[in-house]
C-alpha cells in the first residue's frame, strides 16, 4: 500500500485530499484494496428461497394484483440480502418466481435483456416468442431470447409457476436496457404451436460438462427443450458415471454455444450415496430444486432443500451438492460472458468443506 511522505505535512495532505475530492478525483492509493481484491468478492451473499415461503405469496398474488399494462407480470424477484434491496438474485443475474391464474394473459411485450424459462408445475400455458406459441410444461425450458417479442397465456383452469432467469443487472450495468411494449395485448400465433421444434436443426441440445469458449451473439433456434429429452439424457449420463453429480447444458444445436449469449442453462442430477467435491467458479450461479430432497454446502454453511426451492451460489463461493433422494438441479449462469472474456476460472478443491453453520429461511415454517 501507498504510505504518505513522513515529512508530508498533515495539514498540506487534508486539502489535497479535500480538493481532489472536489475535482472529482479520487486517489487509487487510499482505495486500492477494495478494487483489486486478490480474488473475486461479489456483494450476494449465499441465500435460500423456501418454496414453502414463496408458494403462498404468490397465490396470494393472484387473488390480489391483476396481471395487465402497466404491471406486465406477476413476479416475485429474488431479493439477495446481500444486495442493499436491489432486485438481483446475485450480482449478473435476475431470478424470480412468475405466477399465471386460470385464463390469464401476461401482455407481450420485448426487451434487450435475454430471458429463460424453467417451469416448475402446470399445464395448458404457453409463451409465443416472435409469433411461435412455446407450450410450456413441467421441467420444460423455454428461452426468450433478448428483443423478441414475447406474452404468455394461460388457458387452462390451474395457476401455473414458472422459475424466470434474465441477464437484466448485465445489461443494466452495460447501460444496454431497451423495452418496448406490443401494440396489442398479445400477438398473433402464427400456425400451429412449437414451430421452433418442428424446424430444429439435428445439432445437438446438451453437452456433458460445459460448452465451448466461442462467443456467438446468435441465440438458440430451438426455444423449448423438453423435460423428456433432459430426463433421458441426465439418466445416460448418470448411468455412464460415478460421480455423485452428473451434469449437462443445454446448448444452441446450431453451434454448440450456450442458449442465449448471456447466459447457460444446466441441470444437474445428484445422487445419493456417492461422493462429491467442492467447486468454486467464477460467475454467479441460481439453482432452482425441481425434484428430490438434499442440501448443498457453501462456503461452509449448509442449506437443505426440497422441490420449488431456489438458491444461489455467488462467484468463487465453494460448492457442492448432496442428494437424499435422486434430485435434479436447474442452474442459471453467467459463466458464457465469463469465458468469451477469457475471465473465467474453475476449481475443485480437495476435500468437502467443514459445515460451520445452517442456513435457516426466516419465513421458512418448518425448522430445517
Ligand atoms: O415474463 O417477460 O421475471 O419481462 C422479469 C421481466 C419476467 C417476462 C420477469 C420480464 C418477464
Ligand atoms: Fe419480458
């Protein structure tokens, strides 16, 4: 660190501190440490949402709040407390829980923002992206991609929760935000629904581990890929292995890139009774639990989960993941813009971690 001259009169250093700050300058030597922190220190801190907590806020919801011009959608942001009541689950990334009653319409609309969809539990919805009505059922991933117009309608006679991921505090930061409303509420379909599987390109949709350096500002052309496929190829892979977390993304069939420039999808399958080992990333990391019951450790703190729950591991945060039962894990990354900026970094470590804490949701009804 950068010490003041020993004969330097304090006096004579107040006021240069004092016109500097005046100027709109700022010494690096009083600041250093902050910036350049030998590692990354992202402000999330580790959370867990309780679908327990959230699932009865957004019935609640429903009865209470329309969804129409003006509020656009029924969702509830993950909140990070580490974040000073910003709405951002981590640092890069937007993840929230969006709710549709019965015979709702969520009106269309676009923005530069990318966006995924992860479906947790309902039926007969779908969401038209540029005119391709997405049905949208259990365990489905449906991407949106960023400027294409997108509504969501709800035709049959259940609510229906989906988990939401945007690269909207991305963007944000990038000072890239466009929004623009659809001149009606919703667009016109065109033909019949899943257009965009039907024409599908025979590349592949998942990768084992992670996908390629390569940047491609070109989202994926296939905007749905099916809880069936995922399932199939989460049990081959689980199958050809020992470890006790077998992973994929989903990746762009046309060029093996990540489905959306900004962000990677995965799902991960953990199972029970077999070893795992830390890893810490860079990037930030939103977990959504679509089946099975377990708990994860980061950062040496503990956080059990069941179905619905969603958490977060922020960059360089060691984690690792334990399954009580068979459990699928959704994930949310930013890891592409990490890598495409040769920023990106990825160790395991050699040993679990020591479980130092807990975790316990404040609103969570059942001590965990
Ligand atoms: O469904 O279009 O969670 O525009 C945040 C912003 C969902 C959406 C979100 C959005 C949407
Ligand atoms: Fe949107």
């Amino acid at each position: 660190m950068t010490v003041e001259r020993q004969d330097a009169p304090a006096a004579a250093l107040d006021t240069l501190y004092a016109r500097l700050d005046e100027a709109a300058l700022r010494p690096l030597w009083t600041i250093t440490e902050q910036l350049l922190t030998p590692e990354p220190r992202p402000k999330a801190v580790p959370w867990l949402w309780p679908a327990e907590t959230m699932r009865p806020l957004a019935e609640e919801a429903i009865r209470l709040v329309p969804v129409e011009r003006g509020g656009e959608r029924r969702v509830l942001s993950l909140a990070n407390p580490g974040l000073g009541g910003r709405p951002y689950a981590v640092g890069t990334l937007w993840g929230a829980l969006q709710a549709l009653g019965p015979r709702e319409s969520a009106p269309a609309h676009r923005h530069s923002p990318g966006a995924i969809r992860f479906v947790l539990e309902g039926e007969g919805v779908w969401t038209t992206v540029d005119g391709d009505a997405c049905d949208m059922g259990p365990g489905d991933l449906i991407l949106t991609p960023g400027w294409a117009w997108h509504d969501h309608t709800n035709a049959g006679d259940a609510p229906m929760f989906w988990f939401d991921g945007l690269d909207l505090p991305m963007i944000e930061a990038l000072d890239g935000v466009f929004f623009e409303p659809y001149p009606d509420d919703r667009q016109p379909v065109d033909g019949p629904h899943n257009a965009s599987e039907r024409g599908a390109p025979a590349g592949a949709r998942f990768v084992e581990g992670r996908v390629t350096d390569a940047l491609d500002p070109r989202p994926s052309p296939l905007l749905a890929y099916r809880w069936a496929d995922t399932d199939a190829e989460l049990s081959r892979l689980a199958a050809a292995s020992d470890d006790g977390v077998v992973s994929l993304e989903f990746t762009n069939p046309v060029n093996g890139a990540s489905v959306l420039p900004t962000l990677s999808c995965g799902m991960h399958r953990v199972v029970p009774g077999r070893a795992t080992l830390p890893v810490r990333r860079t990037g930030n990391t939103i977990y959504v639990v679509y089946q099975g019951e377990g708990h994860s450790v980061m950062g040496g703190r503990r956080f059990d989960w069941r179905a619905g729950d969603m958490f977060v591991a922020p960059s360089w945060v060691p984690v690792e993941h334990h399954a009580d039962a068979q459990a699928d894990l959704f994930s949310l990354g930013d890891a592409p813009v990490l890598r495409a900026l040769g920023v990106y970094r990825e160790e395991t470590l050699a040993a679990p971690q020591d479980v130092t804490s807990t975790f316990q949701p404040k609103n969570g009804k059942n001590p965990r």
